[in-house]
C-alpha cells in the first residue's frame, strides 16, 4: 500500500509540474499578449488604437517572468551537461560541483 501512495505522491508531482511548466508559460504569455492590446481609447493616425501605459507595464512584467522561466531552464540544461548541479538555497538558485 506504501508503494502505492508514493506512485500516486509522485504521479501528483509530476502532473502539478508539467501543468505550471506545460500550460503556465503559454497562459502567461496570452495574458501579456492581451495586456498589450488594452487601449486607452484614443487613436493614432491611421485608426490604430494607442496602448494602456498600464497595460505596457503588465505586459513587460509577464514577458520578464517568461524570460527568466526560459533562461533558468537552458541554464540547469547546460550546468547538468557541465557535471554541475543546481541548488536552491533560498530564493536564488547556485551552482555547485
């Protein structure tokens, strides 16, 4: 039964971690996507709507958040092709041998 609850504990992991990583990304990226087309509802020449400065801000706080998910990723791919490992202690990750 052991056995069992800690296939169950694992399957768990496994499917939480490939819903943040697998669907957030993409959520995040449509939410910064939909910032940008926020309007403040005046126009420019040529019928095109200006974007909410606010808008802009939340747009470049996702993308940002997308950069790092990105650039942390083809670290820990590159330390662990290195033989190095990646810890957490705290909130930013180190590289130890």
């Amino acid at each position: 039964m052991d056995q069992l609850l800690a296939a169950l504990y694992g399957g768990a992991n496994v499917l939480l971690v490939s819903l943040i990583f697998g669907v957030g990304s993409p959520v995040l990226f449509t939410l910064g996507i939909k910032a940008l087309a926020w309007s403040d509802g005046k126009s420019l020449k040529g019928g095109l709507a200006m974007p909410h400065p606010i808008g802009k801000l939340y747009a470049a706080i996702l993308f940002g958040i997308i950069g790092l998910a990105i650039a942390f990723g083809i670290s820990y791919l590159v330390v662990h092709g290195l033989g190095y490992k990646v810890v957490f202690n705290g909130i930013v990750p180190a590289i130890k041998k």
